[in-house]
C-alpha cells in the first residue's frame, strides 16, 4: 500500500472529512482529470483565493504551483492574465518541466518569469509539493536590505539559519537562470530573492503556506518596527536558534488546523473556487 501525499496526510491529520470539508461533488469541467488531480487543483485554487483574501498579490504577477500527483515532471500553475480572485480549479494550467502546456482551458499561456523559477524548483527538488513567489511591498524592502531577515520576534525567529539568498541578475527565461536557482536555494525551503521579492518551497500547499503566510508577516513587522526609529531589542542567537527547532516539531499540527479552518472561511465567502 503506498503512502500517502504530504497534502493527503495533512488533510488526514486535520480531520478534513469528519469536519464536513471532503471535496464537493465534481463538476463536469473535472471529468478529464483524475481524483488526486482534481483535488490538487481545488487545493491550489484555495490557495489563490486566500492569497488574494489577504493581499498577497502584484496584479497578475506572481505564482503559486502544485506538482500534479504522481507526475514528478508535471506541475500546476495561474493563468497569464487571471487575477488571483478568479482562479479556478479547472483554470490552473498543467504544465512540464521542459515548457510544454499539457492543459490550458483559458487559452491564456503561462507567464515565462514564473517558469523558470518554479520549473527551476520542481525539476531539482522532488520533496517540494508546492512553490511559492510573491513581490510584496515589505517582502520587497526586506529583500532589499544588506542583512535581509533580522530575527527580532517569534516570527522572524522561526526561520533563523533556514533562509537562502539569491541575487538579482536582472529578468532571464534561460536555463542558466534556473540553474542559479538551484544552486542559490540548495536544500532550503525559504528564499529571499534580493531586490525582488520572496520564495517558498515545502512539501505540500498547506505547509508552502504556512512558511509564507509567516514569513510575510515577519517581514511586515520588521519594516514597521524600523520605521519607529527606536532602539531594538535583539534577542540571542541562542534564544533565536531554539524558537527556529520549535517550529520544526514532528507533534506540531497548527499547520493543519489552521488550513482547515481557512477553508471553512472560503466556503463560507465563495465556493466558487472548486469549479
């Protein structure tokens, strides 16, 4: 019996179906697509929503992608031209490491920018489920900054000694730019993207968005804490490092809880989503 998905086993552990969230009926648009497919296009669609619930938008730029379930070389990713309010599950397009539209029911293509940063991670890290890329005006200024992150408060902690750097060489769609990535994030599931913007990298789309959900809020909070001009407290290395292993925990299970309940607030708002 094969194991199951990391976004299964979060969904297990959540209790997804005994709270009455197991998917809706499919809709005829899902006939083509196979039932994990089709649930990992709900999850991503969700995803969209949420991002565009709180913000966590640039227009029609920037990408949240999925890797289809059982294709290592096949991933899930926005429209060029949706905002991320519209997104749809049927509407995400299905596309391969090498470029190629697999599925694409709007007809709109894929942005290249965001391929070649989320194929780069896709092809090169078979334990990432879910990549994530935003250009946040606090996400933006922190990248900007010669120290980048500082670890000033519990949420800025949990990611000390966990985040890598990538220089910005200008906007490239080659393959050398993909290999800088990689090489830029190694085995890290958090990036800062200098002078650009933000990249997480987890196992599932419930984790991806729990390391961005915090990592932008870390970033917010940094950029209001120095725009008071006061003296900052900074806490020890010490201290930092053992909040950084808190959030590492095997028992920890906020990450699903909160998942779940986030849900519940979209078919609350607007199922529309799953169609």
């Amino acid at each position: 019996m094969n194991d199951p998905s990391p976004n299964e086993a979060l969904r297990r552990e959540a209790g997804f179906k005994d709270n009455g969230l197991a998917p809706a009926p499919q809709p005829a648009s899902a006939a083509r697509f196979s039932e994990s497919e089709w649930q990992a296009r709900v999850e991503l669609a969700a995803c969209y929503r949420l991002f565009a619930h709180l913000k966590i938008t640039d227009l029609i730029y920037t990408h949240i992608s999925s890797r289809v379930p059982g294709h290592h070389d096949q991933f899930l990713i926005n429209a060029h031209g949706m905002l991320f309010e519209e997104i749809t599950a049927s509407s995400l397009v299905k596309v391969d490491i090498d470029g190629q539209v697999l599925d694409d029911t709007t007809g709109l293509g894929i942005n290249p920018g965001g391929f070649t940063i989320h194929s780069a991670v896709h092809s090169a890290r078979p334990d990432v489920g879910c990549v994530m890329h935003t250009h946040t005006a606090d996400g933006i200024t922190v990248s900007c900054q010669q120290e980048g992150l500082l670890p000033l408060n519990q949420h800025s902690m949990r990611f000390t000694d966990r985040i890598a750097h990538h220089d910005y060489m200008g906007v490239h769609f080659t393959d050398d730019e993909r290999k800088a990535v990689q090489r830029s994030l190694g085995d890290k599931q958090v990036m800062l993207l200098r002078n650009h913007g933000l990249l997480v990298a987890g196992p599932s789309v419930p984790q991806s968005f729990d390391l961005m959900y915090y990592l932008e809020r870390a970033c917010q909070l940094q950029v209001r804490l120095q725009s008071t001009g006061a003296p900052i407290i900074r806490p020890s290395r010490e201290v930092a490092l053992q909040v950084a292993k808190s959030f590492e925990r095997p028992s920890r299970q906020s990450v699903a809880k909160a998942w779940t309940a986030l849900i519940r607030m979209l078919e609350r708002e607007d199922p529309s989503y799953r169609s």
